[in-house]
C-alpha cells in the first residue's frame, strides 16, 4: 500500500519533489467520455501507473453532489494513501444573469463544498462566469464579492481555500481577478493558476496571482516555460501541488506520463540548481517549442 503522506499541515509542505505533484483527473477526459475511465480507474491509475499521492477531482466525475457517493470515494482514497489536493467545479459558477438561475447555482455550489468537506479537500475551484471582451456589470462583481464572502467563511472552518481559476471567462482578465481578490479580503479565498492561461497581459496576471495562488494546473502547451514559473512561484511563498492536466484528449495515458515526467524532472532539477536565479536555457525549450 502506497504510503501516506504527512499532511495534517498542508501549507507547510515546502518540498518541490515529487509529494508536491498532484495530477487532475480531467488529463483522463477523453477515456472517461468513451466510458473508459471512472473515478476509481483514475485514483487506480494515480497509485499503480503513476505513483502519484495528490488527487485533482474534476466534477465531471461527480455530476451533482452525493454525499454517499463522495465518502465512497474518500474511503478508496484512504486506503490507497491519496489526498486530494484541489475539487476542480465545473457547471455551477458564480455569475448568471437571470436570478433564478444564480440561485440555482449556488445551491448546487453549496453541495459541492459539502462534497469537498468528505473528500478532504485542500482547494475548491470555482469560477466567476461571464464573457471575455465583456464588461463586468457592478452587479456582477457585487455578487461575486458577496459570494465568495460566503464561500469562503464556510470552507475556512474545514481549512479549505476557495477561489477561481484563469480559463475561462471573466477569471482570465487580470483586472478583474486582483479587483475580485482585493474586494474579498478573506484568508480563504484563493487562486487555481492555471499556467500562462491569460486572456491579456499575461505578465500582470503572473504577478497578481503568484500572491494568493493556492493551486496549479501545469498545462502540456505551458511547459516551455513551466520550469521559470515554477521557481517564481516557489519564491512567491507557494505551498501548493503542482498539478499535470492534460488536455488533448488523445493516448491520453501516455502522454500524461510524458508531461507528469517533464514537471517532475523541473522540481528535481529546481531541488538542485536552486531558486535564486532565472532558469537558463538548455536543452528543455528545443524540446518543448
């Protein structure tokens, strides 16, 4: 049986080796649309194929929260010594425009965190809504202020981080994001970094959420430069997982392998070299571009 990490104090696991790796379920998305792939067959494969001890649940996996269904979840979890280190939501976000349909969200936004609660959860995604290119209404960014208010005084008890992540919408524009972050001013709230992942200035969203990013996804497209952020984010203070999420759809248990290898190898090559210069070029870019 897989070891268990020590983790009751998650934010003081300062190591850039291989216990800070997490892998998202959603690498497996195409597998689980053929019916290939479950959520068991994916914590299976995190233990027996790829010997990794942070799980990333995308809820895809999980179509509407059951609280039955998630402590079956967290007990083959704990006999294969698997944390989960973020709950990735997708479906219910924070902005709708019509009411009722906010309302609908939120309650099954509220389901979700329970889940989170009996999996364990380090982190809870969940996103803003909205449109890239379009403004943020007042009402809007009121809302979403107010929410994650809540949100997060719900998930802090469980010391759990809740926040966004930069993929889509109005979570990708750096403006919003430090404004939404700043308006929060909750210890709970967090971001899900998902590298290079801007919609504009992609250096501004760099620095904004290097201060409260409370986990990552480390895309195959990002790994040219993967390894420099993955040192700014260590000198930022960073304590989270560094997660691979594949998104191609295709041999996708093959190529998850090759893009969990290179994130390890950047953690063991950082562990190494240090963290107080900028990454110098080698061999990696020609490989990678």
């Amino acid at each position: 049986m897989t070891k268990v990490i020590d983790s009751k104090n998650y934010s003081n696991e300062f190591e850039l080796g291989k216990h800070r790796i997490a892998l998202a379920s959603y690498s497996f998305h195409g597998l689980h649309g053929a019916g290939k792939c479950d959520v068991f067959t994916y914590l299976e494969m995190l233990r027996s194929r790829y010997h990794v001890q942070w799980a990333d649940i995308w809820t895809g996996y999980i179509p509407e929260p059951d609280k039955d269904f998630a402590a079956k979840i967290r007990k083959v979890m704990d006999n294969y010594g698997i944390r989960l280190a973020n709950l990735c939501i997708d479906g219910p976000h924070l902005w709708m425009d019509k009411p009722e349909e906010r309302a609908a969200h939120k309650k099954t936004m509220l389901g979700y965190i329970e889940t989170g609660k009996i999996l364990g959860a380090k982190t809870i995604r969940i996103d803003f809504g909205g449109k890239e290119g379009h403004t943020m209404p007042d009402e809007a960014f009121d809302y979403i202020v107010e929410t994650y208010k809540e949100y997060c005084d719900i998930c802090a008890d469980s010391g759990i981080k809740i926040g966004p992540e930069n993929h889509w919408g109005w979570d990708r524009v750096p403006e919003y994001l430090e404004k939404v972050y700043k308006a929060v001013d909750h210890p709970a709230y967090g971001h899900l970094f998902h590298f290079t992942n801007f919609f504009d200035e992609p250096e501004r969203g760099l620095e904004t959420v290097l201060k409260y990013a409370m986990h990552t996804h480390v895309s195959a497209s990002s790994l040219p430069v993967a390894k420099e952020t993955i040192r700014k984010l260590h000198n930022a203070g960073y304590k989270g997982a560094y997660s691979v999420e594949h998104h191609s759809g295709k041999f996708e248990r093959e190529r998850v392998e090759w893009q969990l290898g290179a994130v390890r190898s950047f953690t063991s090559e950082l562990m190494e070299e240090g963290t107080d210069k900028t990454v110098e070029e080698d061999y990696r870019p020609s490989i990678y571009k």
